[in-house]
C-alpha cells in the first residue's frame, strides 16, 4: 500500500501527518486553524486520498506557521508514499465550478517542482484566516511533493468559494495523477526511467 507518516517539530509547529494514496478520501484533521481544516477535508475528500493531520502551532503569532508547515509535511508524505512513482498516470487537471468561483488546475507529480499561481483573492480575510496563506499552503506542498502545479482563477467574486475551488481542483488533478495507470502499472512513465 501506498501510505506514508510523517512527523515534523520545529520552535514553531509539532505535527504529525498520515496518507493512504489508495483510499477513499476519509480525513481527521485538526490544526486549530477552523479554515485550513475545511480545505484540508477537501483536499482528501476529492483526491481520494485518506489523510490524518494533528498540529500544534504558535497560534498566538498567527496561522501562517501552522498553514506552511502543513503543506511541507503533506508533500514530504506524498513524495513518500509514492515511492518510485511505478504505475501512476503521473499527470492530472480539473477546471472545477463552485457557485461564482471556477478554477483550473494542472500538475506533474515530476519531482521538479514549481507552482504558478494565479488566483487572486478579493478579500484579505476569510473569517480569521489570512487569504494569502492558501499560496502559502501550496508553495510548501509543491515544492516537498515535487509537483509542478498550475493554478488559474477563470473566475470569481468570493473568496471563499473561489478558495475552496482552488482545494477541490487541485485535489481532482491529484486522484487522476495518483491513479495506477492500467496499460503500464508496471512502469515508471517517463522515457528517463526514473521520476
């Protein structure tokens, strides 16, 4: 099975990360950041991919410490859990549609990361939560899951939903380039031999 947990401490952040690749999106996620746990559910919810989070931060700072360090634990497991990346589709995207909100979203689990983001949020704040910290997240998630991500806002009034279309795509893209690839399951997809 493709499973991974990591652990991570700094001064700042204590956490603790478990996935399943092969699940069915069932999640438990707790960071103290209210926020950051709904899209955290998304993004297991529709990439299929059973997570666990549990973070202690410096909240009393702010959330932008919490949010990161999520992000490079998560693509620390990822990178884990996928080991030689044998089988996998490799590439995924999703134009995903939620209400004013439609974002799309391309990657390469390639192991050379890089993140193009163009979604711009219209509001600072989503309740308490910085708007600027859901770049933040994926920065961090890319750059340790070695994912070259693109994301484009089409469209959008609110930040919230335009957020969480932002989770919910990526996390679309993610089960189509996790998925065992059935015509070569056996086989790492690139003319190199190794990812």
């Amino acid at each position: 099975m493709r499973t991974a947990t990591i652990t991570r401490k700094t001064a700042e952040t204590d956490i603790s990360v478990t996935i399943n690749l092969d699940g069915t999106g069932v999640y438990d996620n707790e960071t103290g950041v209210g926020f950051f746990d709904h899209m955290l559910d998304q993004l297991s919810r529709h990439s299929l991919v059973d997570m666990t989070v549990r973070c202690s931060g410096d909240l009393h700072i702010d959330d932008h410490h919490t949010v990161e360090d999520v992000g490079i634990a998560l693509g620390q497991a990822l990178t884990q859990a996928m080991g030689d990346k044998k089988g996998i589709v490799r590439y995924g995207d999703c134009h995903l549609a939620m209400d004013d909100a439609l974002v799309r979203s391309a990657l390469d689990l390639s192991a050379r990361p890089f993140l193009v983001w163009n979604v711009d949020l219209p509001t600072p704040k989503i309740g308490t939560f910085d708007t600027e910290l859901v770049r933040e997240f994926f920065q961090a998630f890319s750059t340790h899951g070695g994912i070259t991500l693109h994301v484009d806002k089409l469209h959008g009034l609110n930040s919230h939903h335009i957020a969480e279309a932002a989770f919910k795509s990526i996390a679309r893209a993610l089960r189509v380039a996790l998925e065992t690839d059935p015509r070569k399951a056996n086989a790492i997809p690139s003319t190199k031999g190794a990812l």
